[in-house]
C-alpha cells in the first residue's frame, strides 16, 4: 500500500561520503557504488540539506507518512548493527532484523530481483561508509495502516519474492536491461497505476501512474508519470537511442530533463554506462503497447482549447504540435503530454517547468526558449480545455482536464 516512489529534490552527490575500513579500491566496494547509483538511494534516503542517505524524507501517500530511515553504518541510528543476512531479508523480503515488515515505501518488491553478487556488494558499499548519527522519523500514519502486521497480509495479496531470472529467448542485452529497469532502478513504482491498497496492478505496469511529492509552498502535491511502453501514447515514438539519450544525459529529440525526473537522472541514471542505458532503451522498448484509450472529450471544449493553443503556444510549439529544434518539444506523439494523470502537465502550465540546477557535467541543456507560468494568464476553464486540446491532438489521446484539476493545482 506505500510502494508508491516518490519525488524528491537533487540531493548531494555520493563523493563526499567518506569510506572507512575495507579501501575505496576494492572492487566490490566500487561495485556497491555503481549500483547504488543505479538504485538512486541517494534521493529517498537524503533530506534536503540533511546528511547523506541519513534518511528522513516525508513520503506522502493517501494513508499518511512515512519518512525513510538512516542507511549508513551507524550502529545505534543506521544500519550499523545488521548482519547481510538481516540486510538480505529486508531487501529480499521486506522484514526488519527485529522481525517486523516493512512498508513498501521501500521498494523491496522490486530490489527482491537484485542478483546474490549485487546483494552483497551493496552491503560492503553501506558498511564502509562514514557512520551518520541520525534517528528515524516518526511516521505519521492513520488507522489501521499504522499496525506494520497488516503487512503480512499485504505481502501474500501482492508481492512475489524472487531473484531475477533471465529470460534465455533474449539478447544478454535485452536481459541486463530488464533487470536494471524491474530491479534496481525501480522504474514500475513510479510508472504502474496502483489498485485501492497501493500495489501496482500486475496488468498495467508501466502503462503511466501517479503519486506524490512535497512542494516547499504547496506541501502535497499530486504528480503523474507517463506511459513507457511503446504504446504511441507513450514512448512509441521514442527510439532506443531517445531513451538512452535521455536517462544518460537529460535530453532527446522528445523532451529534456525536468520535474519529477530531475532526481533520477541527476542523481542515478547519469553515472550508468552507456551500455547500461543502452540496455535499459532496449528493454522498455520491447514492453508491448499498452493503456487504456479514453473517450473523445467535447467539441466545444476542443474548439475552446485550439483557441487557447493557438494564442498561447503555437508560436513555439506550431500549429502542427510538431516543434522544432529552436523554439520547444514537440506535443504531438509526447509521453508526457499523454501521461494517464495529468497533474504533472498541469504544473508545467500553471506554475513553469522545475528544471534542474545547474549541472557542468551535464549537458542536459537544449536551445528551446524558457517556458513561462500561465498561472495569471489562464482561468480554470481555458487551462483545462488547452491542456485537453493538447492530450487529445494530432493523433494524441489521454482523459480530458477538468477545470477543477487545474484548481487543485494551483
């Protein structure tokens, strides 16, 4: 029910983690980082100006709060005390050392794929970090979700425990990138609508899914991820080379690197190899199409919309939806655009796009002009009819925007 991944800011690189003990050199040490990085740790277990993986980030979910814990070696405050098989159990199957299970906040329904090797150079990574003397949060949770044994009921409803299994009909390529996008990366928290108990639904992953994030001014604000199978409702016009483009560096002919994915390529997917982004393109580029296709909304909130993108946004993005490389991405065949929950499109509209900080090792820049907020420029109902218009044009489609969307958002 709290598998939900949620947004947070770009937190401290891992270089400033000092390791003690067994040497920086080692080899598995090294292979523990890399691999953290591909588990983009760093943003979950990272308060805003707050230690490195000492934990203590909010997670907002429609049943309260949860904050994560201490990841570092501390031996009262962290994972210091932990013997690998009790650092195994909560990755495998989500129990604490002290027997209790786990939330799903954590993903281990995902890292439960993670390889022996990995599992145990990840463990070599942690525990020769510099200790951080941080006690955990805590969670803000209502009735009856605050009583952790419901889990166990959690758990047989929907988590199946296992490590990764190639799949001997595929490429060696196609296989590591499945088991970077289902295991470590975790791509399916974010991108898998969710059924009333928070667990993904087995027969929509990665089809888009929506959660929340924590807005310094707003607090809980609701966001939505896009499709990522090749449905054209997703990344169907995306090519290997776009995706891999995009997670290692923040840009492709489709989009550049804002919002919600500011973390996950500024603090993981950017210090992947190109053949592991590679692989992961080659992946999610064989998810077989998929999402529901909603109704057609009215014609007169269409035509309301086209007069609102025409006055608004054909100047830069055409009339054709197409863009160009000068002035902004195109709309028309866009995953993000499409995503089945608008309300991370909504806030690019009303409030600007929330592009990340400044990056020198990052060419994550495009010369398409700096949008600015229509927060003052758009009612209600002309923000809902543009954004519908755009979901639903030149060969788009996704449900339409409600003027009390763009309400919520504000």
């Amino acid at each position: 029910m709290f598998s939900v991944k949620f947004a947070r800011r770009i937190a401290v690189g891992l270089a400033l983690l000092l390791p003690l003990g067994a040497a920086h050199g080692e080899t598995e040490f090294e292979r523990g980082e890399y691999l953290v990085r591909a588990a983009n740790c760093v943003s979950c277990h990272t308060a805003p100006g707050g230690a490195v993986l000492a934990g203590g980030v909010a997670f907002p979910t429609d049943f309260g709060t949860i904050y994560s814990t201490n990841i570092t070696p501390d031996k009262k405050t962290g994972i210091g005390n932990w013997s690998f098989e009790q650092f195994e159990a909560a990755m495998r199957h989500g129990i604490r050392p002290d027997g209790e299970p786990l939330y799903p906040a954590f993903p281990y329904t995902n890292f439960t794929k993670i390889t022996d090797a990995d599992l145990h150079a990840l463990y070599v990574f942690f525990m020769n970090l510099k200790p951080v003397v941080a006690p955990a949060k805590q969670n803000e949770l209502s009735f009856p979700f605050s009583q952790r044994k419901l889990m166990v009921i959690w758990n047989a409803l929907f988590f199946d425990e296992g490590t990764f299994v190639s799949d001997p009909t595929r490429s060696t390529e196609w296989n590591r990138g499945a088991y970077l996008v289902e295991a470590l990366a975790h791509c399916s928290a974010c991108h898998s609508p969710r059924n009333l108990l928070g667990a993904e639904k087995r027969g929509s992953l990665y089809t888009g899914g929506s959660f929340f994030d924590l807005d310094e001014d707003r607090g809980r604000v609701a966001r939505g991820a896009p499709n990522l199978t090749r449905s054209p409702h997703g990344l169907g016009a995306w090519s290997q080379a776009d995706i891999a483009s995009y997670l290692k560096s923040g840009i492709s002919a489709h989009a550049r690197l804002m919002g919600t994915m500011n973390e996950v390529v500024l603090n993981s997917t950017r210090y992947l190899t190109k053949a592991d982004t590679q692989a992961m393109a080659v992946y999610l580029k064989s998810l077989s199409p998929a999402g529901a296709v909603p109704s057609k909304p009215s014609e007169k909130v269409m035509a309301l919309g086209a007069k609102q993108y025409d006055i608004n946004c054909g100047t830069c993005h055409l009339p054709t939806g197409l863009g160009s490389a000068d002035t902004a991405p195109p709309l028309a065949g866009s995953a993000f655009a499409q995503a089945p929950e608008p309300w991370s499109l909504i806030d690019l509209v009303i409030n600007g796009p929330r592009t990340p900080p400044e990056a020198p090792s990052l060419e994550w820049q495009r010369p398409w002009q700096s949008m600015k907020p229509f927060r003052q420029k758009l009612s209600d109902e002309q923000a809902a009819a543009l954004l519908t218009f755009v979901r639903n044009s030149w060969g788009n489609s996704a449900p339409a925007v409600e003027p009390e969307d763009i309400d919520r958002m504000r």
